[in-house]
C-alpha cells in the first residue's frame, strides 16, 4: 500500500465530519442532483440533474480531512468535473477565458473555492455514489466534489451551486482565516495559511474524538425524528 501523506493517520471507520456548526445543518433535498452555474459567464444555468448525459466513472480514492484522519480506498461514482465543464459549463454557460476562482457552495451553508486548474484533475469528481450506493446524507447527498489531492474541506458535500469568477476579492471563506488555504494540497501539507502544517496537526487532532460525536449525535436525532 502507498505511503499516508505528511501528517495524516488511517482511520478504520468514515465518519461524518465537518466543521462544528455544520454536524446539526441538513440539506433539504437529496432527491436529484440538482446545481446551479453562475458567476462570471454569459448564461446562468439551472440544471435538474447535472450528472444527464455524462460519462459515468469509478475511482477508488483515499480521504483525508486536515484534522489528520484518513480514510483509505473509498470507491466513488460520478461523472469527472473535467467532463462537466467541458460538456456543460463551456457550452451552455460560457465562464469568461479568465474565470478561474471556483466557488462551490452547499445546501447546508457550506462553502469553499478551488483554481480552476485544480478542479480539471483527471481525479477530481462530481459524486452520486459511495462504494455501490447512493450516497448517504452522512456523504453528502444528493451531490458532493471529490478531490482526493486536496484536505476534506475542499470536498463539498451537498453540492448545489457553483459559481466561476474572475476575481477572489469578493469571496468570503467560512471559519477562521488561517484554517483555510486557497489549495489546500494534501502532499504538501497545505492545511492552512500562515500557521505550518505540523503545527495545525497538533492542533486540531485533539478535536477529532468530540467532533465525530457531535456529528453522530446529530445523526441519530435527525433519524429519530
Ligand atoms: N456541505 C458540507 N461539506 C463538507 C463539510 C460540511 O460540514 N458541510 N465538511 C468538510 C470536511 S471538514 C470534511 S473532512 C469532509 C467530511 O466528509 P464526510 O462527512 O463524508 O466524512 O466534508 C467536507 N465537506
Ligand atoms: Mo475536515
């Protein structure tokens, strides 16, 4: 097996995981995998099911969120990002040559951005399955990104919106500043700005064990109801 990443630790289990606020937030619908494209383009576009018409793919991927948990050879299914922007998005939408910040927006307030050039990784997915089912919400459902190069954040769950700009200047990332960073490469340990790499694993592994909690509480309570 190939060697874990700078920092990171394998776990047996995938939890759902997130940001705190985000373990008692819901999406409102995981019936189809709606999506909205918008942003710097001629034409936004509404789409009911962004998957139609796609070339479907698999691919096996290790997960790994920035608190330093790794899930290993978890089996996706979806169409390539590449292949949506290039059939859908170009097409039908028409982002402007220079519209290279990508922001992906969720049902749950979720939020995050990508480079354009990171997102058109032969790698990186626009995902409806999880190892031969539908996604579960814990995943994301209906919807999610999956782009294993980079930490868990950048692997929106609940995808529905995503918006190409030609400029960063009026996006605003959720949480703290220094917890994001505009890449966020997993092989070169870009958790964050400003604060190293090693030093943000220690401290965020001390909140993995109660974060987990918290999102299963959530979990079980919303399947109570
Ligand atoms: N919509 C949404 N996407 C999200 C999050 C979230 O809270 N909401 N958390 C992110 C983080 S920090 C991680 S590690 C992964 C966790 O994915 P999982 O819940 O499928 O394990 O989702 C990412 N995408
Ligand atoms: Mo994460």
């Amino acid at each position: 097996m190939t060697e874990l990443p700078p920092g990171q630790r394998e776990r047996p289990d995938f939890p759902r995981f997130g940001l705190t606020p985000f373990a008692e937030r819901f999406p409102a619908s995981t019936d189809a995998p709606r999506l909205r494209v918008s942003g710097d383009v001629d034409t936004p576009l509404e789409l009911d099911d962004a998957m139609a018409g796609l070339e479907r793919v698999t691919q096996v991927s290790d997960f790994h969120c920035v608190t330093t948990w790794t899930r290993r050879g978890l089996e996706w299914s979806g169409v390539r990002f590449a292949e949506f922007f290039r059939r859908i998005v170009v097409p039908r939408v028409g982002p402007a040559q220079d519209a290279t910040f990508v922001v992906l927006r969720a049902q749950d307030g979720a939020r995050t951005s990508l480079p354009l050039e990171d997102l058109l990784a032969d790698d990186v997915l626009l995902a409806d399955r999880l190892d031969g089912a539908p996604l579960p919400i814990e995943h994301g459902a209906p919807l999610r990104l999956v782009a294993p190069r980079h930490y868990g954040y950048k692997n929106v769950k609940h995808l529905d919106r995503i918006e190409f700009w030609r400029s960063d200047a009026a996006y605003r990332p959720f949480g703290l500043r220094f917890m994001v960073h505009p890449r966020a490469r997993v092989a070169l340990e870009e958790r964050g700005q400003w604060v190293p790499g090693w030093l943000l694993r220690r401290l965020y592994r001390p909140l993995i064990a109660s974060t987990v909690a918290r999102f299963e509480r959530a979990m079980a309570q919303r399947r109570g109801q």
